[in-house]
C-alpha cells in the first residue's frame, strides 16, 4: 500500500513533471470520465463530470496518505489505498485496463487513476479541511515533537505498531514505514505504546522523521515501482548482526512455527538456505535482534 513517501513522491513528480511529461501545474481541465462510479466518494458521477471542466490545477499537496491536487475552484482528494497509482499520459494512448477515472486536459494530455484492486476513492470538495481534520500531525512538520508524540501515547495501551497505523495519531505511517520506524528505534513492535520510557520515545519520534526523509529521499519503498527495500523488510542479515549470539539453529518444526509467525507479524522471522538436499534454517526473531 502507498504510504506517506510513496504520495509525497507521486506529488513532487506531478508537480516537477518528470518520466517524459511536463507539470501539469496550471493544466485546465477540458472533461472528466468516470470508469467505476465507486471510486468516487464525493460527490455523485454526474456531478463530478459537470464541475471539473475548465477548472485549471494550481497546485499538488499532500495530508497523510491523501493526495491533493488543488484546483481553480475545488480540490480532488485522492486515497490510493492498496494499489491505487496515478499515471500522466497522452489521450492517444488507449485507455489501460485498470482505469478507474480519467481527467482529460486541454493540450492532449490526461491524468489517470490506475487501480487495479479497486480500493482507491478520490473526493472532489470545495473545503478539503472539513474531511482531513480528523488526522494526526504531519510526522515530518516541525511543530510535531516527541513531547507531541509522547502526549497522544499516553493513555494508548495497545501494541505500538497498532498505535503508529492510527492515523489520528500521526498521519500517513502504514505496516512498511512502522515496521521500519520500530527496527530503527529498537522498540518491540508488540509493546503498549504507553509502556514506552522517556528515552524510548525520543528514538521513536527521532526514527520517524529519518526514516521517512530517507524514503522520500530514495522515491519510496517497499516494491519495485518506488524503489529498494528498506531493511526490516528486505530480510538483511547486516541488520542482525547486532547481537550473533541470538542467532540459532532451530529444527524444522520451529522453523515453521517461526514463518507461521512471520505471517502473522509481517516480519521476516526466518531465513532458510539450501544446502545440498537438506535445509539449514536460522532463525532470527526481529524484536530480539535489536
């Protein structure tokens, strides 16, 4: 799923232009289609269609996960949810399978909603505020702190990780970049978020800000459309070398207990290498390789 750096990146190149295409900053709207009607959230297809044309894009931004492309008169909000993509093309081009909504512009070109999973929603809005207020701080804003961060854990008991996917409490973090900011702070993702100490804490809200400024810096992560993969996903023994002696042979039996929980947890338990007929597995359980 695209997460903060993954639309931060879709932002800037839409906005800079890029893969060939110029920006469509100031690129007017001549008509709108609508190619499955529950991608829109807001408001209804013939309303969509009708207000778009002639509207000219002033601007992209960004709030979480949402993309913002700011308009003359409105604004589209776009949630790319698991497999959502926008993609600049020419109107010659025939229209690819996967496309859900379609603006075409006056000088030929169009932007296309690509998502072949079908979760993606885009809202059109006068007041974009009204639906974003319900996010958490924009973790890399600088009035976002860890005394911040502290403040909104306070009472939260649950596990860590289910805290950081909240996105009232910061916005635009999702299962990647909080496995990711977990590994770097060296925190055990299954902790109660209140159960964190004053040093912890200021690794955490420290993690949050590099890892996410190193994946925009890289055009994203996690697949082969945005780039490399970061560490706790990629499986690196580099990373686990932290401590070699909580690296240990384990038989077969734990080594499938270990991927049944690598499932479960999203992280990568276990590495298993071939050796001749036989598998030799070593096992390294991230939270104790920290």
């Amino acid at each position: 799923m695209p997460e903060l750096p993954e639309v931060e990146t879709i932002r800037r190149g839409l906005r800079d232009g890029g893969a060939g295409y110029p920006s469509l900053v100031g690129e007017v709207i001549s008509s709108a289609q609508v190619l499955w009607a529950r991608t829109l959230a807001l408001p209804d297809v013939a309303q969509f269609c009708a207000r778009l044309p002639g509207q000219a894009i002033s601007d992209f931004g960004r709030r979480g996960k949402f993309l913002i492309v700011y308009l003359t008169q409105d604004a589209l909000l776009v949630h790319l949810r698991m497999s959502g993509d926008l993609r600049v093309e020419s109107q010659q081009q025939a229209l690819a399978p996967h496309h859900r909504l379609v603006l075409n512009f006056a000088d030929g070109l169009r932007l296309a909603f690509n998502d072949p999973r079908k979760f993606g929603r885009v809202w059109l809005t006068a007041q974009p505020e009204e639906l974003l207020a319900g996010l958490g701080p924009e973790p890399l804003d600088g009035a976002f702190t860890a005394q911040d961060l502290a403040a909104r854990m306070r009472k939260r008991t649950a596990p860590i990780k289910a805290v950081l996917l909240d996105q009232t409490v910061v916005a635009g973090l999702g299962n990647i970049y909080a496995d990711e900011v977990l590994f770097a702070a060296r925190i055990d993702p299954r902790r109660p978020a209140n159960s964190l100490e004053h040093g912890e804490m200021l690794r955490l809200h420290a993690a949050i800000r590099s890892v996410l400024t190193e994946a925009i810096r890289a055009g994203g992560a996690g697949c082969r459309i945005y780039g490399p993969p970061l560490p706790a996903r990629a499986g690196s023994r580099e990373h686990c070398r932290r401590d070699r002696n909580l690296r240990s042979r384990v038989s077969q039996s734990e080594a499938y207990r270990a991927n049944q929980a690598s499932r479960r947890f999203g992280y990568n338990h276990l590495l298993i290498q071939p050796r001749g007929h036989r598998y030799s597995y070593q096992f390294w359980l991230r939270g104790q390789c920290l």
